[in-house]
C-alpha cells in the first residue's frame, strides 16, 4: 500500500521567474525523507517550468492521497487494514488485499422511453433493483465469489468475501468494472496499491462544517483547532451510521483475512440504526 506516515511541504530551490513551486513530499520512513522528497519534487517542476514545459502536476487519481494516519491492523503477521483520515475529516479503511466496490446511484436521465413508460404504465425498475440484479448476475457468473452488500447513503458497497485479490490485478479490475465501479476510484486502487472504504459519516451530512485545515498541520494551533473540530464532528457522528448491512451473495466460503476486514468494517459503520451518512 502506498500509504505514508511523514509529509513535509518544500520549495525549490531555484525558481521560475512567474511562479513560486513548492509541494508535499512523503516517505514512510522519516520526516527528513519527505522533505527531501517534496524539494525533489519541487525542483523538478521548477525545473520543467523554466524550459517552457506545462509543471506536470497529478491529479487526485494519480498521485498518493496525503492522510493522517490513525491505526493500523495487521492478520497473520502480515499488514491487513490501515485507517487514515482523508481531506473532509472522515476515516478511510485501506485494505491491501481485500476488495471494497462502491456502487453509486447515478442521477436520473430524462428520456423519450422513459416518459412514454411513466405515461403508459410500464415500469421501469428502480436503481435500486438494478443495481441488485447486476451483483447477482456478477456472483451467478462466478460461484467461488462472495460478496457482502451494504446500502449507503448514495448507493451500494460491496465487500469481496470469499477471497484475497492483488489491486493492481486485471481480474481486480475486471470485477470492478462488472460491479460498475466509480471509474476513478478503479485508478485510485491502482496508484494506491489498495482498496478504500469510507468507515464514518461525511461531515455535512452530520451538519458539521468542512474541517478548518488539513494534514500535515502546519502548527500546534492549526493542530489545536482541527482536533477541536474533529471532537466536535465524531460527536455529531454518533447520531449517523455510514452503512446498513443488507445480505451476503453467492459463495458462503469466508476468506479468513477478508473476515477480519469484514468484522473491522463492520464495527465502524454499522453500528445502530442512525440515517446513513
């Protein structure tokens, strides 16, 4: 996974002449290695820049996500879940090898057959039931899979039971794509070398503010204030759950390291009966 524990922000060390160039560097092994690591960055950017070059910055989808890590937890000796707290404040599960698919609803598409189906009658299933038919297609096509579904606020997650799978495989890649899987989050998985599932309520849903900074903070009362809107958010999340759990489909084998991912996850976001968040 790559998931780094030390960020630091640098500047280059000559500039163009137009722009000021500095960014986060990080490194999972010190605080000196991610500030090395950001000049790197910032020197070559700059470097690009003063011979005309476009700076060549990543998107969100190509570059690792930049995240205070919380806990981690490990199977059989080996590394199987990481938390961290993403850039709106709420907890991210990060599995290496236990596969997490969000289904989301998308929004309705006003068409001629859809008009003339409301005007005559004919029914057309909801995205709901659509969304149903589809993963028990994917398990009726492939009776050693096991998956668990979940309802969330905007949709469906799916949670891959029955076995292990590599996220920079092509057959990772092919059952996100049959579960219909966000396009970006299928990109995300490969740079991260990992698959991720929000674990708690997003803060507006609670009716909590966007938090007042982001990781790393610059200062103990930067810090000071995140951690007093972080009080304040998990408070408000009490009332929330992020997940319903609604039934398991197709193979009822349990891989013994997606069993524990599958207890930890459920833990965080099932617990009472609150609205999804």
């Amino acid at each position: 996974m790559k998931i780094y524990r030390y960020w630091a922000k640098a500047a280059a060390d000559q500039q163009p002449t137009d722009k000021f160039v500095e960014c986060y560097g990080c490194s999972g092994e010190s605080l000196e290695a991610a500030l090395a690591n950001a000049r790197e960055r910032a020197n070559q950017i700059a470097a690009r820049m003063k011979q005309g070059q476009p700076p060549g910055q990543y998107t969100y989808a190509e570059r690792p996500v930049r995240e205070e890590i919380v806990d981690e937890f490990a199977h059989a000796d080996e590394q199987a879940a990481v938390i961290t707290r993403n850039s709106y404040g709420s907890l991210i599960l990060n599995t290496p090898r236990v596969l997490f698919a969000d289904i989301d609803f998308k929004p309705p598409a006003l068409s001629l057959s859809s008009l003339l189906g409301a005007l005559f009658g004919k029914k057309k299933p909801s995205q709901e039931e659509q969304i149903i038919h589809r993963i028990e297609q994917v398990v009726a096509a492939q009776p050693a899979l096991g998956l668990r579904v979940y309802r969330t606020n905007n949709g469906f997650r799916c949670l891959a039971k029955s076995r292990t799978y590599d996220p920079l495989s092509e057959e990772s890649n092919l059952l996100l794509k049959e579960l219909d899987a966000d396009p970006m989050y299928k990109q995300l998985c490969r740079v991260q070398e990992c698959y991720r599932a929000r674990i708690s309520p997003k803060p507006w849903r609670c009716g909590v503010d966007k938090p007042p900074a982001r990781f790393p903070f610059l200062d103990p009362g930067v810090e000071q204030q995140y951690r007093a809107w972080q009080s304040e958010y998990e408070r408000q999340a009490q009332s929330f759950s992020t997940c319903a759990l609604i039934a398991d489909f197709g193979s009822a084998q349990v891989h013994p390291e997606a069993e524990a991912v599958m207890k930890l996850h459920d833990h965080f976001t099932c617990q009472g009966d609150g609205p999804l968040a």
